[in-house]
C-alpha cells in the first residue's frame, strides 16, 4: 500500500503531475516538440539496451517465447473487443471505434517505464525480454484495427497501390518499433561489458530524463483533456477508464496460465491496459484519415494515461502479487 | 513576366507525401512544403510542441505549374482529397524564367 | 472551381492568437498558422534561434474564407491591429469543395 | 482596401540572406521568410531533419510590396537568380494600411 | 580579489565570452532554439529541486517569509525607479521607458546560477528559499510596468475582455513560474532520498549543460547588441550599465537590515541587479505591443547581462561580504 | 585484427548500421534536427575540451607546430587531387568535381571522434593536439576548391562585393571551428582542475551521446544513399571509396617523415580520409550555388563515412601500426 503512496509521490509521478496541473490551467508553456522526440528516442533506446543486456545474461527459453507469443495475441484481441464495446456503448461510428481500439491494442512506452520503476521500487524484479514483448505488441493492433473498419480489403481506394506499401512501412518500421528492437538487439550482442562505457549516459541518466519527459506528458494529456473533452460523451470517457481494467485481467489470465513471476506479471497486465498515443494515432492518420484525432488521441492521452500512470500501476502491481499470492 | 498558377495545399502531416507523389505524378517541375504551426477547423483547434504524434500537425505545400498541369494535378487530387483534409486554393501568378515551369 | 478569398495575415507569434480569435468571432470555418524564421521591417531585422524570448518572432495566418467572411473577419482585425505590427494581404483564389468555406 | 504586390521567392535556405540584402536595397519596407520542410525540383526530393548540413534546404521570402518598389526588386533578383535556384512568383493583393508599404 | 578572477576564468564564464565573441564577429552558429528551450527547462527543474531538498532540510521560519516578501518588494519598486531615471535620461517614450523597466524589476535565472556557482566557489554557502525568492520575483515587475504605461486600466482597447485574463495566465503561468516553483515543491516533498535517483541528471550535469547554455547566451547577446545598438543612445546604454547597481545598493540595504547571511546576501542582490530576457520580452509583447523589442531587448540581453555574468557577480559578493563584514 | 572486431560490433558502430539499416528499409522515422544540431554541439565542445586539458599538460613543442602544419597542407593538396581524378575517371563537370573534392580535403569530426574511441580500444594513446590539427582541416580545402572552379577570382559576380566577405565568415566562423577552436582553448585555459566540475557532463556522457548521434548519421547517410545514389555513377561512388585511401597513404607518408607516434599517425590519417558532410557542403551552397548537393552530399555522407566508419578506421590503426613497425 504505502508502496503505491511512495510511487504516487515519487518525482516521476509528481512532474506528471505539474505539468497536467499547468496545461488544466491553461499555462502558455511547452517543451520544444524537437526536444521531447529526442528524448523518447533516447528513452528508448536506453530501455532497448536495458533489456537486451539482461536477456543476454540468460538463454533463450521456450517459456520467453510463449510469452512473446501472448503479447502479440493481446494485442490482436483487445482491439477486438475494444470495438465492440465502443459500438455498443458509445456513439462513435465504426471508423473512429476502429481507429480508438487500435490504441489500446497497441502500447504506452511511458507506462511501461515508469511500470517498471514502479515494480523495481516494490522490490520485485522483472526479466528483459518484457522490452521484447513490448516492442512486438506495438503494431498487431493496427491491422485488427483495420479489419474491423472494413478498411483492409478496400481496393477503390484510389491511392491504394503503393499506399498500402507506404503504411506497413510506416506501422512496422515506425520510430519506437525500429529503436526499441535495434537497441534490444545491440544490448544483447555487446552485453553488460561492451555496454559499460555508455551506461552513464543510458543508465545514469535514465530516471532524471523521464522526469523531464513526463512533465511534457503532462502537459500534452493536460492540453489534450482541456481541448477535446468537448468531443467526448460519457460512455466513450467510461471507456478509456474500464477499457484497461479488461485488459488487465485478460493479461492476467494468460500470466497467470503461463506461470509468470511478479514483476514480468505486472509488466504483462501494464502492457496491455496501457493505450498507445504517439505510434498508433500517426498511424491512424494514414490508415483511417477520418477517424477523429480529437476523439482517440484525447481518450488515449487525456483519459487513459494519467489513469494509468497514477492509479493504474500501483492495481497492476497488486494483482500480480494477488496471482502469485 | 509569364502567367502561371500557384496551388497551395493544406494537408495532414502525416499524409503530405501521399499528396506529393500525386503532384509528381501529374508532372509538376517541382514544390515546396512548409510546416504549420497551428491551425482550426471544424471547431477544433490544433497546435505544435503539445502533442507528440503529431497526428494533427498540417503542412502547406506550394506549387508553381502551369495551365496544363495544374489542372492535371487538382483532377487527381480531387480523388486523394474524397480520403484526407486538404484545403486547395489555386491563384494566378506572374513568374521569372518561365521555362522552370 | 469556385471564388473565395485568402486572407494572409503577418502578425507577432507572441499575439497570434489573438488574431486566430478574432478571426474564430468572425465566423471563419478554419485557418492554418506557420512560424517565419526570419524577418524584416522598420529597418530592423530579426531572425529565429538568436533570442530565447521569441520576443519578435512572428507567424502567419492563412485564412480561405467567402466574400462575407473576409470582409467581416478584415474589420474586426483592423481594431486589433491598431495595437499590433501585422501585415494584412487579401487575394482571390479558386478553391475545390467550396462547401468547406 | 488598396492595391499591392506580393512577391514570393522560394531560395536556397543557405542564400536566403543575399536575397534578403537585395529585397533591402530594392528598398522594400519589409519581409517574412518561412521555413520549408520539404520539397521537390530537378527530379530530386529534399527533406529536412535527414541532412544536418542542411545544405538543400529551402525558404520562402514573402514580401508585400508597390508596384514600383516591386519591379525594382525583380530586376535586382534576375541578376542573384543567375547564380541561385530560386522560384519567384508575383500576385495581385489589396491591403490594409497602404502607408506601411 | 582571486576569488573574482577564476569565476572569469571558469568554463560557464569562458563559453559565454566565446558565444559572443563569436556572435560580434558576424559569426553564422547557432544553437537550435528547440534545444537552448529544452536546456532552459532543464536548468529550471534542476534549481527548482536543488532549492526544494534543501528547504526541505530546515523548518520554514519567519525569516525566510521576510525575504520572500523583500523580494516581491523590490520587484514592484524597482521599476519605478527605473521608470523614472529613464525618462528623465534617455528620449524612450513612455511605452518604451515602462517596457524596459519591467525587464530590471524582473530577474535573470542564468545570472542568478551563474551567482549562485560563483557564491560557492568563494566558500560561502546559500539557502535553499533563494530559489523561492528567485521565482517569487519575476512578475511583480510587469504589474508595476503597466500602470507606469497607463495601460493597465485601459478599456477601450478593442481585445481587451479575455485579453486581460490571457495576459495574467501568460504572465503568472508562464514556462519559468511554472517549472520553478512546481520543481522546488517536488523537490521539497521528495526530500534528499526522494531525488536521490534523479541528482545524476539534475545535480551531476548542471554546471556542464550550463556551459553549453551560456554559449549560446553568449550568441544572444552578441547578436543582440549587433543588431540593435544603433536603436540605443547612450544615455540609455548608460541605464544598462548603472541601475543594476542602483538595484543593488537597495537590496544590499535591504538585506541589511534582515541581517541575512553572506551568500544569501549576495543572491539576493544579484536577482535585484539582473533583468529578465525571456519572460518579461514575451509578456511585454502581449501586454505594450508598440513597446520595441530592438530597445528592451538588447538593452537587457546586451548589455546588462554581459555586465552582470562578467563584473557584476564578483562585485555584489564582494558588497556581500563588506556588509557583513 | 579482433580489436578491429570488438570496433565493429561496438554500441557507437552498431546504432549507425541501425541507423542505416532503417533508413534503406525506408522506415520514416527521423532524429528532429534541432535536436541532433545541439547534440553535434555538445561533442564539439567535449572533444575541444578533451584537446585542450591535454595540451595544457604538456608545452607546445616545435612538433606540434609541424604536424598542425602537416594537416593544414594535407587539407589543401588533398582537394587537387581529388579534383584531377574526378575529372579525369567520372562525368562531373568542373563545378561538381570541385566541390566534391573540398568535401575530401575537409575532415569529418564524428569519424575523427571514432577514431579517437578506436585508437583507444586498441591500448593506444594518442595527443591533443590532433583536435587543433581537425580544426585547422576544416577550412582549407574550400579555398583550393574555389580556385579549381576557377571561382575565386570572379569578379562579374553580381553579388560579388559583400558575397566574399560573407562567405569567408561563413567558411572561417562556421560552427564547428568555433565551437572546436574556442572549446579546446577553454580547455587549455581551465585544464584538469578546472574543468573538473563539468567533466561528468562532457566526459561521462560523450559516448553515450555519440551512439544517439549515430544512430542519426546513419539514417542519414541511409537516406542520402537511398534518394541520392542515382546521381552517380560507378566513377564517381568508386572515388568515394578509393579517395580515402589515397589520402591516408599521402597522410601516412607525411607523418613517418615526422616520426609521430602510432596513435597521434592514426588520427592524421582518418582525418585525411574523412570527407566533410556537414560545415563543407554548406558553404559549397553559397560558394558553388551550381554544384549539386546530389552529388557531393551523397557521395561524402553515403558512401565515404559509412566506409570510414565500419573499415576505414581499423586500416587506418593498421597502417599506423605498420609506420611505426
Ligand atoms: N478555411 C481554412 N483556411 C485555412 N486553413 C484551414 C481552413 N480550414 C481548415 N484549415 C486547416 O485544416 C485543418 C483541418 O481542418 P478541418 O478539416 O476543418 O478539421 C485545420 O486545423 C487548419 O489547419
Ligand atoms: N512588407 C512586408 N512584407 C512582408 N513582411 C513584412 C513586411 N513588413 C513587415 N513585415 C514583417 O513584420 C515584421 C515587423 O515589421 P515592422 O512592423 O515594420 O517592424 C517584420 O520583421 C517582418 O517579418
Ligand atoms: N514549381 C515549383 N513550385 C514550388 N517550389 C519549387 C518548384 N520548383 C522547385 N521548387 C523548390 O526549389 C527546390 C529546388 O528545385 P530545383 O531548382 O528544380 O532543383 C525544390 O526542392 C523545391 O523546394
Ligand atoms: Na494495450
Ligand atoms: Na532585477
Ligand atoms: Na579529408
């Protein structure tokens, strides 16, 4: 308990906090959008190594693929039923329930990282290869996504042809996708050794920067919530709200089935309740031009982060301990 | 001075390259593209530095063509725009060394 | 194609969003904003990335409007202007989907 | 509302400054330069942000001028033009506030 | 008296000196403004949190709301005086002489670093509560600037109505208010253990990312003064050079008499002789629109903080250590 | 030999290949410019630093004067010959070839920075002043180009006048020699002790920045190659490749006439191999309006630096090892 009032009051969080606060009071100020990229870049690129170091460190095991292997289904399934909740309670019509279920198929790196502080701060630890999980639950949404908007198969499309091209490019090979993996991959090639040179800069340095970054996501959830909530009806804010607590328990099933330990259980079930908010919308914009930004991207970024980030966590944390109590 | 038409293009960011090749495939010499900043529209207003995935970020792109080719391009923008937002506005123009056109 | 206005205002980006109400009373349907990078006038220059306060900075304002609504829109903008630098120049486009506007 | 010319010249981002001397000497009372983000011409696409040096950037000057002060600054731009790229358009605009041009 | 000399020849001092020498030379560099923003930020966040864990350490005491309230103060005097000598001085109009005595009334976060660097060099300590001081003293100023300009009561002016409101959050709200203070509570709530994580990035890399921050300073300023000197007379080149010592001889009086310890003393002066660059510039613009930025601005980014970063510091220490003498 | 494969497999190498992996894949994601700007600031400054505190250690002897010379030489004959080869084996008509061998003659820093990183994983050491040495390559092949395109003395040039002198500030203040000159003096002013509170900052993080940094040069360079290549012909990406060769052999003539040590040899000669992309085709944009970026920027950026990066370095290493036997 006191651990998630210490996570709640830890600096990450608090920073949060701030910069929602300033953009609900409608501050003027903003982190430079050029500066905030190069940030997550290197957020990522330090959570891929991180990750890629410690997966080096043991074999790969048949149980890291089968966990591997749950990701991508989550992240098949939950858009699924993202949809059909979405068309059954809201009054969002079938291209934006479409394009806000892949968000929530998809991930949040940030939720994933400050979930990781979190369940370091409980004293549990968690295994590497969850950055692999993460990367690959990135994407699989998009295309579920598509299927239900009836928008895959479309052949009038009169830009069809290399469009379709252009956005798997841009779904597969998107910005988090192409670091996240790359630097898993170099952390596991060059190992705790090869990687102690630059660990000032990635290991050190971490927590400060996420500081840093989450008072501008602050900000952008604060901005996104006091501009958007207009477009928003209360079934469609319910949603953002109950959608990751489904997720959750989904996730918790199948880490429970697997026989998964704490941390890489709290991991899981973060995952998957967390909603995407840079990858996915970017995505949509091509995939689904009219779906609403308005409605996904202030659902995504307004509703479901700070709920995640703030509450969220330290719940997920708790149902991993009560599966494995 | 030679007459030209001048298209200005106002599109989702993250499509602006679908608008592009459609330019370059109605044979445009060339165009440029500037970013926007802020923008409003259907009620809704969008801004920079607040919203990483820029999924509401708009550019302008500019064309300088002539007659023959700027009817071209707008007939198969046309067809992009039935998908994406795009403000098109076309004006005549006078430019210097006509032949780049 | 049809007849519309564009409305292309200069004006200081600490202010702009002045204009961009003004121009939101006015009854516009949308306008689009891009940040300058470097400028001149009153015999002075100035020039992004060389002063952190963005303190003469400016931005411009593109608005497609009709007739009704370029006119409405330059009459409130002239109060606001008498305070503030902006260059105002309206020019007559051809637009598609004439409906947005 | 009274009659101008805006002149429009799409530069080299690394000459943008000799053109701005020339516009000066013209002795024009002011003008704009927005950053471009991409473009196309030549057969060849630029982009920024995957060229730190920059180097085939570009920018567009925008200047609201007189009729005079316009047709001096296009002769003046001829000659740089030699040299440059360079996409210089002109176009009829009413303003507001005569004096200040 | 050597004290003096190795600040003028620290690093921090050295790249400022460099940035504007280039600068004068017509040299074409320069730092991103996205980035010099993202730095700001970040050496903002970091004596927020410096400030916040070390008035975490002692109980807040009536002292220390005596210097709060010395400062608010000074920052409403101030400009006043400033106000007054540069009318009487110089040709700047009325709009003009208010605009820039607003920027004097106000504070400059880099010079007061820049003090706070040169205090602990000299083997004097400072209080946390400066920074509070610090953040307290930036607005006052630009209320007092607007009676002066017969502005604040204006209502015929067309956009008056939510413009007023918008300029109190610009003003209030803005980047530095906003990151100061909200940094300085984070840090007095997380304490020493709480910022134990994040003092690597916040601590570690404070007086180097200050460098490269002063180095591009150095540009602004040199180009600063470039640019606009010819919009200055000398009588108003002189008020750039004199009133900061005018503001301090009032707050040396001031701390006086609150019998404050030497590095407070010092600090104190060194926020009352500095002028704003950042905050009051950008609220000026919305608030006197025909103020010029090309007088202001280069007045106090040319010329005052050169003065202050170079001579002034060592100056106000050693007036510092002459009162307590 | 397996030192040049720990090289290769090194993080800072492995996100370029990541980088330029990506980019050939034609994934769309980018490093925002302005962050990278400030990023190739921040090594600059680190570097001159590192020079200067290790020339300060030390007298500046007549040596260090030769090999200063040496490479300012290096820098002007080498674009001769450049120019002579590419007119002579490609299609590129004199404009062209002359500014694509000013790239040839001028350095490229991050490849120095490799080679620096290298030199030293090999247990071997290497001197200060080569960074002076870097600084005072930047320039001078500019020069030579002019004259080969028979630009410098022309006189019809309508913007001739002003032009010169603005274009010798562009070539003589630009960025990285200010930045590099004024850092390493800095260095050499302050030195050990006094550049102690900021080294955390600019030695701690320096490789850790530099795998961010390349992981952006290899998208970079990626991209060029992608959009550029059809530009070139077989001539003229074969002199991309044997012109850095060519160079390091006249390099490594000149330093065993000057008897330099086997780690100060490998620097010279890297730097006489690398080609500019940065500082060199900027000013080719002012100085050669006409010559194309298609050509000279692809060629250094896509062609030259990846073969430096990857194995130019370890040939190097190996040659200045044969030298001094
Ligand atoms: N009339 C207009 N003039 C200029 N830009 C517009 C206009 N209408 C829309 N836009 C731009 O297009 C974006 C989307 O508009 P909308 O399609 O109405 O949601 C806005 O955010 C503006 O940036
Ligand atoms: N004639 C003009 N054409 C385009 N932009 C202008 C013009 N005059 C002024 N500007 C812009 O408005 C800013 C302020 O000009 P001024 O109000 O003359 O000080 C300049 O820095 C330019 O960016
Ligand atoms: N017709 C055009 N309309 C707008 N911009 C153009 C046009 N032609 C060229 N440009 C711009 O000028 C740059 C150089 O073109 P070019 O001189 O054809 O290589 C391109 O990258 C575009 O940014
Ligand atoms: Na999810
Ligand atoms: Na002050
Ligand atoms: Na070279």
């Amino acid at each position: 308990m006191d651990v998630a009032i210490s996570t709640l009051l830890s600096p990450i969080i608090l920073f949060f906090v701030l910069g929602m606060g300033a953009a609900l009071l409608r501050s003027q100020m903003t982190v430079p959008e050029a500066f905030a990229k190069g940030l997550a870049i290197y957020l990522m690129m330090a959570i891929g190594l991180k990750g890629g170091v410690e997966m080096s460190k043991n074999p790969l095991t048949l149980e890291i693929g089968l966990v591997l292997l749950a990701g991508i289904v989550l992240s098949f399934v939950i858009p699924a039923i993202s949809f059909v909740l979405l068309r059954l309670t809201s009054k969002l019509d079938r291209t934006d329930a479409a394009a806000t279920a892949a968000h929530y198929g998809s991930i949040s790196i940030v939720t994933f990282v400050a979930a990781t502080e979190a369940v370091r701060l409980s004293g549990l630890d968690s295994s590497g290869h969850l950055v692999a999980v993460a990367a690959l639950m990135e994407t699989p949404a998009i295309i579920t996504a598509l299927v239900l908007a009836g928008r895959a198969g479309r052949s009038e499309d009169p830009v069809a042809g290399s469009e379709r091209g252009e956005l798997m490019r841009e779904v597969l090979l998107n910005a988090s996708v192409v670091v996240l993996v790359g630097a898993l991959i170099i952390g596991w090639i060059a190992g705790e050794e090869g990687t102690a040179p630059i660990s000032p800069f990635f290991t050190g340095l971490f927590q400060g920067v996420l500081c840093l970054f989450l008072l501008d996501m602050g900000l952008s959830a604060g901005r996104g919530l006091r501009q958007g909530w207009r477009q928003l009806d209360a079934a469609t804010v319910g949603f953002g709200l109950y959608m990751p607590l489904i997720s959750a328990a989904l996730a918790a099933g199948i880490c429970y089935v697997l026989g998964m330990g704490v941390g890489d259980t709290a991991l899981l079930i973060t995952l998957s309740a967390s909603a995407s908010y840079i990858a996915v919308p970017a995505a949509m914009r091509l995939a689904l031009p009219k779906a609403r930004p308005s409605v996904y991207l202030t659902l995504s970024l307004g509703v479901t982060f700070p709920f995640n980030v703030t509450l969220g966590i330290p719940i997920y944390i708790y149902l991993a301990r009560l599966l494995n109590g | 001075m030679h007459d030209r038409k001048r298209i200005e293009l106002i599109i989702e960011r993250m499509a602006y390259k679908r608008a592009c090749r459609v330019l370059e495939t109605s044979g445009v010499t060339g165009y440029t593209v500037l970013p926007a900043l802020a923008g409003y529209g259907g009620g809704n207003r969008w801004q920079r530095d607040t919203d990483m995935s820029a999924s509401r970020d708009m550019v302008m792109i500019i064309c300088i063509a002539d007659e023959a080719r700027t009817t071209a391009s707008l007939e198969s923008l046309e067809d992009l725009l039935g998908d994406h937002i795009g403000v098109v506005s076309v004006s005549d123009v006078e430019v210097l060394r006509p032949e780049r056109f």
